[in-house]
C-alpha cells in the first residue's frame, strides 16, 4: 500500500527545514529496544525561557542569560498554565546539551529522536540548524550524521528551539479549549543506525469471524541504495510461541512494498475482554525491530450497534487531555500508565484521545488493557485557514496514522472537532470546510482502508466522516438531562453511524448539595440540548446549568447517573463517550471556580477521583464495588430530625446500610429506578458525628463520616484559616467562612485569594481546588498546602480575613 509521504534519504534533513514538513517516524528509532542503539536523553539538559539566536548565542549567552538544569521531558508551561492572574507563556524556549556521538557502525546514520514536542521545533548542531517541525503531537526524527561529522572535539553542541507562540497557520487554532503547551514534553532519543535500515514496518491484517486471518507485511527503507537486503521476520503469538518465519533476500526498494504474507488459521482474538496481541520482529544489519499487533474485526450496522468480532458491544468511553498538575504535557510515563489502568477499573472499554496524537504509551496501555482508540488530528475549532495550515493538517494526519496504525486499539481516526466555531480565519466558509474535511477522509482511508473516520460537531458536513457525534449536552448547556433519550432518538435518522461523543457537567470537587440545582426550573425553558456559541462562557445567553448551576458533584453524579440509566435503556445506539476523565487546563475558562481548568473530569487535575468516577463504575466496572457518597464532604446541614438522602453506587445486586452501627435496611439495584439506582436512603442524622456503612453481596463494604449541622447561618462576615494537618508534603491549612455568631456558611461559594509572607512557598497553580491560590470555596471552606514556614493569609471579597503563622 502506497502512503503519501515517502521514505528520505541521507541528506534529506535540509529539505525538512527548507519546507517546514518532516520525514515519516523511523521504525528502527520507534521500535527498537536496544539500548546501546537507542540512548534516551534525560539528564545534561539546560533550558532558557526567551529568544536567542541559535547561530551564536545559544552557546555564547552566559552574559545575556541564566539557563537552569533540568530533566527531560520539560514543559515550560508546567507551573503557569492555570495561574490565575497571568495567561500562560506563549513564546520561545530554548534547551541544550552536549553530546557525546559513537556510532557503532561506521557507515550508520545517527539521528535524534523526538516523541514530542510544542508546538514548533527547530534543532541545531553549533551554529547550524539541522531540522524544524511543525506540530506538536506528531514524533519525528533529524539525521544529524553530516552536521556532527562537521564538529571538532570530543563532544557535539546540541540546541532545541521550541515555540508555542500564536500562529495562524498551524493547527490546533489558538480559540482551542485547551492549553498550547510549549517545551520538549515527551522523550529526546539519540539514535545509531546502520548504513540501510528499516524506516517503516507495518502489519495490514485482513479478518472476519470464523475465517482464516490474512497478514501482509509492508515495509519501508530508509538509506536506501543499489544494495541488497537481507530480512528475517519472525511472528510470535500471545503466549510468545513463534508461528511464522521467513527471510526474504531482495534488492533495496523505494517506497512501502509487502515483504511477506501469510494465512492465520485459528487467530487469538484482540477484544476488550481479551487483548490478545501478535508480536512481529524485522531482523535488518543487525537491528531488530517489533512491534505488536492484533486481530480483530470491526462492523457498523447503519443505524444501528456497534460489532467487535461478530457480537454487539456497547461502547463505554471517556476522553483525556495530556495533562497533569505540576507537570502539564510532560506527564511521567507511569503516570500516563496509572490514568489508563484507572479508566479500565472504571470499566471504559473506549477512549477518545482529545484533540491530538497522544503519548506511544498511551496506545501501549489500551493495547494491552483492551481500550478502543478515537485518535484525532487537531483540527481543532477553527476553519480552513490557509493553503499552509491544510497542507500541515494533512501532514498531522498522515504521521499519526503511519505511526499508530499497527495498534490494535485504534478503531477510528478522527479527522478533528468543532469546526462550526466562529471567529476563525475562513471559519464560516462551509464549502471549503466540506471540501477539507473529504480530503482528509480519503486520506485517511488511502493509507488505512480497514478503519472509520470520525468527526465530531460540525453539523453542515455531518455525511462526510464515517461516524459522526453531534453536540447533545442535555442539563448543562441547554435543557435538562431528562431529555437525553428523546434527543438521541431524534438524531439517530440523520446519519448512518452515530457515536455520542462529549457529554457530562462540571463539578468542583468537594462541593455538594442537599437539594436540587434551582437553576434546572429556568433550564426546562430552553429544548435545545446543543453547545452553542460562546455557550461555556459564565455570562450571557440562555438560563443554563452551565452558567447558572451551582457545579456540584452532587448535580454531575445526578446527571451522570441519567445519562448511563438512559444508555441501557437504547440497544441500538453503539454507545456515547464521556467528556472528560480527568480536569485539564484551558486558557479560555479564567472565571472557573479553579480558574483556567476545565473542571468536566471525573478526576481532579493530580488524578483524584470524585464522587463521578464511581457512579461510572457501579455501572460499568466488573470487580464488586460499594460507594457511599459524599467522601469529600465533612459537614452535612438540615433541620433537627430533617431527613437527607443517602446516595450509594454499587454495582452489587444488594446493598445494605448501617447508620452509627445500626442497619437501616437493605435495597436491590435496579437501573431504572433513578437516582442511584434504587441504593438510596432517606434518613434522618444525629447531631454532631455520623458514620454511614454500605455492604454489598460478598462483604464488599465503604465508610464514609461526617458532621451534621443545625444551627442556621446568617451573613458571612469572616474567615477563618487554621492548620489541618502537617507531612513531609507540606503543611496544609484550611479557610473557613463563618457568620457573625461562628456559624459554618455551607452553601457558601465565595471566592478566596490565599497568600504567604516568609521562607515558604504556596503549592499553587496545581489546577485542583486544593492546588490554587485562587478559588471558589467548596461548601464554605478551602484549603492549600505551604512547604515550609511564614504566614498564610486568606482574604475574600466583604469579610474580614484570616491568618495563620506555620
């Protein structure tokens, strides 16, 4: 199979440069383990936040600059992205390193290897610029073998320029909902290679239920020449047994050629509830490399279900941004690991990765947990712009799927998200935006036949990807989530293959409610469940719970709880993914109780779950689970003798509750019976402490203890700040907001501005609501953590303040 970017030849880097395009990913630098070959660059880096020029003063700046020592991955948006007074840096940074270059093979080729990097990239060997790359998702490689031949001395000056500065011409657009982020955020590789080797290895496999899987095996070659090749491939089965072999001798070729074919008889099924995964091995001068692979079949019944390997099944999926507090995109790999095990305990059998290719480990994980994949190129919220911006879109996509397409996981390409928004260069020009979007999709489908394209919300071009999600965000930015059901319905007529892809709420983790959200009588006004607009701003427009909700995680377990109760009720829709599994930052939510984050996860920022995660779980995850609700919430408020609902997310078929150590009955789960599934409990509280216990089927059990408050607040007139606990992570303190009396105000959702006078640091700009120095407060209170001493100081609009000494 032909692709549209071609194998490069030595030399090519100037070229690269010159277009401002880059060489497909080679699959010796992808796919080899060997260590002696593959060198990963994480310690001997410098970095400097700034513009310098990189023929002379990136080596020559001692006098201009101070570089600061650091690791990689690097992001320097890492501590600003979510600060709540200052945007996040767009602009230049620099980083460099001293190599120390030795080729095993004297004829090989020596490249530098990056998995990643935002949003603009130049590299330079001394004063010369060896390569640049456009994206910041995509991996690609620079041939430094000339430009080191060049150098005297032991050791070889190596500069990185990246750049997350405004540009029109590049994707993703500058209006997207989410932070640009700019540095080396994913792994730097030195890589050796032999004179030919190996530029690109890809399996194309051909299966349908019950018959015999067909392998191909293509290849493409990188230094190629008028010289034989010699190949050895090797296939192993999940167990590790090998189940096919072969050596082809051949001249050298240009281009992707099938190497070797061959007939699967009984193949071990990859599928969500067995990944089973193949493992293929290419032997070229000495260098081996692999890569992992599945088989599988995918079916789309035209209005109806979604099929793996013959039999129905429900999508269950969530989505993710690669983010994370304290280390923005450059997320440590384990971490990246724990987020996906969390989302397969959840029981998400799918996952959208928004609005970009993602981290190699992600794709590893889903492979290995059995987690559909909708990867996406980042056309994101912008239209067609310019003939360079499309020609960069159509390059993003191309290396996204040569890089990927042999992860069994990935079942839909996505060719991009929101392109009806306003504002954008050409963004209102409907014919060229339909024209794009077929360019993409016959791309797509070009270089990879077996698999769906995706789009979601663009509405006037709804029949031109393959699976298509309109905008239905029911009870948050319009209408009421009791109106789930009826919208799907409608909107299944209109295209072959729906996906309900984004939906959910908001919620600020450690604020609930005692009763319903009083803004959902405004939101029966307005029938349309559609984002539209400017509709995620919090002024203007339309009565909606987005805007005028109190964003608990009571209403969000509520509307998470109708939506899942909905989708069991609907066997021909093929599912629907939620938006988002973890908060994330964004430059356009400043007014958000954390501000800059977009608080729509079911986990917080540094990967805490709310009380979300669980209603997830009692619907979708395997192992028994028991979730009393309200973890995160100290002080329950009411009457004397008042009761108040329990919530319990189970999935066991029998649930009972203890009050104080005494039963309060037993209740059988039953989906239909809203909300929490009939686990519900309306009880009355004794003043002061209380203890709920929940114990399922098998002795599966939960506790959760509270306070129960009586006493009515007046006016908020103070806060109150005091130590709540002290570790070696810091000593953490809590702002309390009381009336005049020293009554707790807990429906109170003022915002707190917490600040330090000493030695100490404030652990802020985490993008969590205990991460902030800026925040709404949750039920009344706040809280931060300080490392070291000084005074802490709480101030918040009207009251009088509150100080600590630590």
């Amino acid at each position: 199979m032909e692709v549209s970017r071609r194998s490069f030849l030595v030399g090519s880097a100037a070229v690269c440069a010159a277009t401002g395009l880059h060489a497909p990913l080679l699959a010796s630098v992808l796919q080899s383990s060997d260590d002696a070959r593959n060198v990963r660059l994480e310690d001997g880096w410098e970095f400097y936040k700034g513009p310098l020029d990189g023929r002379f003063q990136v080596w020559h700046s001692e006098e201009l600059v101070t570089w600061q020592k650091i690791a990689m991955p690097h992001c320097f948006n890492a501590y600003d992205a979510c600060d709540p007074d200052t945007p996040a840096y767009r602009g230049v940074g620099w980083y460099r390193m001293k190599l120390k270059v030795t080729n095993p093979s004297s004829d090989g080729r020596t490249v530098l290897h990056f998995e990643g990097a935002g949003q603009r990239s130049e590299v330079w060997i001394g004063n010369e610029r060896v390569g640049s790359h456009s994206g910041g998702y995509d991996e690609f490689v620079v041939d430094i073998t000339d430009a080191c031949a060049k150098t005297k001395g032991a050791e070889v000056q190596l500069a990185v320029r990246c750049d997350n500065e405004r540009d029109i011409e590049r994707m993703p657009s500058d209006l997207s909902d989410f932070t640009l982020y700019g540095g080396l955020y994913r792994a730097v590789h030195l890589v050796y290679l032999p004179a030919v080797s190996l530029e690109a290895v890809h399996t194309r496999v051909e299966f349908e239920p019950g018959k015999v899987a067909k392998i191909a095996v293509n290849g493409r070659l990188y230094g190629t020449g008028g010289v034989g090749v010699v190949l050895r491939l090797s296939l192993f089965d999940p167990q590790g047994k090998r189940v096919f072999e072969k050596t082809v001798e051949r001249r050298a070729w240009t281009g992707e050629e099938t190497f070797a074919s061959f007939d699967l008889p009984q193949p071990q099924l990859w599928s969500t509830k067995t990944p089973s995964l193949y493992r293929c091995e290419v032997e070229l001068n000495g260098v081996t490399v692999a890569h992992r692979f599945g088989v599988r079949h995918t079916r789309w019944e035209d209005h109806g279900p979604f099929f793996l390997n013959g039999e129905r099944l429900a999508i269950r999926g969530t989505q993710r941004h690669e983010d994370h507090a304290g280390y923005a995109a450059a997320m440590p790999e384990e971490l990246i690991r724990q987020e996906i095990r969390l989302m397969k305990e959840m029981g998400a059998n799918f996952l959208r990765l928004a609005h970009y290719q993602q981290s190699r480990v992600v794709l590893e994980m889903c492979d290995e947990l059995g987690i559909m994949v909708w990867e996406e190129v980042p056309w994101c919220r912008s239209g067609v712009g310019t003939k360079l911006f499309q020609e960069r879109g159509k390059t993003q996509l191309t290396n996204m799927i040569d890089q990927h397409r042999n992860h069994a996981c990935v079942v839909i390409w996505g060719l991009g998200n929101e392109d009806d928004w306003p504002g954008e260069l050409n963004g209102e020009d409907h014919a060229a935006i339909r024209a794009y979007m077929t360019e993409l999709r016959e791309l797509s489908h070009k270089m990879d036949p077996e698999r769906m394209t995706g789009y979601r919300r663009c509405d006037f071009a709804k029949d031109i990807p393959d699976v298509y999600s309109p905008s239905i965000w029911a009870g948050w930015y319009g209408g009421v989530y009791t109106e789930y059901k009826a919208t799907l319905e409608k909107a299944r007529p209109t295209v072959k293959h729906l996906l309900h892809v984004e939906w959910g709420a908001d919620s600020h983790a450690g604020r609930h409610a005692e009763e319903p959200d009083a803004v959902l009588k405004q939101a029966l006004a307005d029938k349309d469940v559609a984002e539209k607009g400017l509709d995620y701003k919090l002024t203007g427009g339309a009565a909606r719970v987005s805007k005028d909700g109190t964003w608990s995680e009571t209403y969000a377990c509520d509307l998470f709880d109708w939506y899942l109760k909905t989708l069991e009720e609907l066997p021909w829709l093929p599912g629907a993914v939620q938006w988002v599994f973890k908060d994330f930052t964004t430059p356009l939510r400043v007014d958000n109780p954390v501000p800059r984050v977009n608080q729509k996860g079911l986990l917080t920022r540094d990967m805490v779950p709310k009380e979300g995660y669980f209603v997830f779980q009692s619907y979708w995850g395997e192992r028994p689970m028991v979730r009393v609700y309200g973890h995160d919430w100290p002080v329950r408020w009411g009457k004397v003798g008042q009761e108040r609902m329990v919530r319990v997310y189970s999935n066991c078929a029998e649930v009972e509750l203890f009050l104080n150590g005494k039963s309060v009955g037993k209740k059988k789960r039953n989906a239909e019976d809203f909300p929490a599934a009939g686990l519900r409990w309306n009880l009355a509280f004794a003043a002061g402490k209380n203890e709920l216990r929940a114990v399922g089927v098998g002795g599966v059990a939960d506790t959760v203890s509270f306070e129960y408050q009586s006493a009515v607040w007046g006016k908020a007139e103070k806060l109150v700040l005091a130590v709540k606990s002290k570790g070696s992570g810091g000593t953490t303190v809590e702002a309390l907001l009381l009336d005049a009396a020293g009554v707790r105000c807990l429906d109170s959702r003022a915002v707190v501005r917490f600040s330090l006078a000493g030695d100490g640091v404030l652990k802020d700009n985490l993008g969590t609501p205990t991460g902030s120095r800026v925040v709404q407060m949750y039920n009344g209170r706040a809280e931060i953590t300080v490392a070291g001493t000084g005074m802490v100081g709480v101030v918040s609009d009207g009251v009088t303040a509150g100080f600590v000494a630590i």
